[in-house]
C-alpha cells in the first residue's frame, strides 16, 4: 500500500509546560484560552479551518455487526498494534477495505488529530469506525473540538481533586 512514508513523519514535541499553560489558560464556559495577546474564541468551524476537516455534516448511527467486530478488536490497543495491522491490511474484498479505512482512521485520529499520552485506544478514539464508508462526512472538526475539550476538563478535576485532597 506504501505506508511506509508514515514511518518518515516528524514527532511534534510540544514543551510540556506550555501545554500545561494552554490548557490552564483554556475556559471551558467560554470555550476561550487566555492569552498574553488577548483572548481567543476556540470554535469547531476554526478547527476545521486550521486543518481543513470536515465541519458540516456528522455520523451518529448505531454500530452493525461488522463495526461491533472491530471494536471489539481495536478496543485496548495499542497504536503499535494498530500501525502493524496497517502495514498489513488486504484490500481485495470489500470488507478487507472497510477494515483497512477502519485502520487507517483510528491511526490517524489517535496519532494527529487526538492524540494523548496512553499508547493504548481508548473507546474516544473508537467513534470513528461507524459507517467508515460516509466517513468523509463526518463532522471531523466537531469531534476534535469534543476531544479537546473533554480532555481539558479531565485534566482540570484531576488539578482540583489534588489542589483539595491536602
């Protein structure tokens, strides 16, 4: 398939302690971050904008028995367990295509659009295995935003949980 570009791909390091900032900075009611330079509204039409996703349209149907079969496969994975099953995917049928859009999306979620630290997949990332085929349709930048802020809020009860458990 000639994945092997995905191997070249630079790691982003992002300095910990501005992410820390970021996220500090971040106000979940107003969906702002707080800057230095002044406030910034964060919006999912800017996401989609910023990396030109899909801010329109979205997928919400229930899970098939092909799409149950992968999540099952996928769930606790590692990102090494799914880039070693795309390096190896067939594509001669129809449901070795789905599954390798399957593959290839998990990958590319968990690896740019939201990524975490756990190597492993976690039922977030899955979302994106529903009706791979109207994948393009989906609302990529409305998940992003999701992630984003959820994890944001994560990160703010774990601070409050130990700023108040001395």
């Amino acid at each position: 398939m000639g994945l092997g570009a995905f191997e070249n791909l630079p790691t982003y390091s992002i300095n910990h302690k501005l992410l820390i900032e970021l996220v500090r900075s971040y106000d979940l009611f107003d969906n702002t971050i707080s800057t230095g330079a002044g406030q910034f509204l964060i919006t999912t039409k800017k996401i989609g904008y910023a990396f030109g996703l899909n801010s329109t349209e979205d997928v919400e149907d229930e899970l098939n028995d092909e799409e149950k079969e992968a999540h099952k496969l996928f769930k606790g994975k590692s990102l090494k367990f799914i880039g070693d099953m795309l390096r190896s995917c067939k594509v001669e049928t129809e449901r070795e295509k789905r599954m390798f859009k399957r593959v290839f999306s998990l990958f590319i979620q968990k690896s740019f659009l939201c990524p975490v630290s756990s190597a492993n997949i976690s039922p977030k990332h899955l979302t994106v295995i529903r009706d791979i085929e109207n994948t393009h349709k989906r609302n990529w930048a409305h998940h992003v935003n999701t992630f984003l802020v959820n994890v944001i809020m994560e990160f703010k009860e774990k601070q409050s949980k130990g700023a108040t458990s001395c």
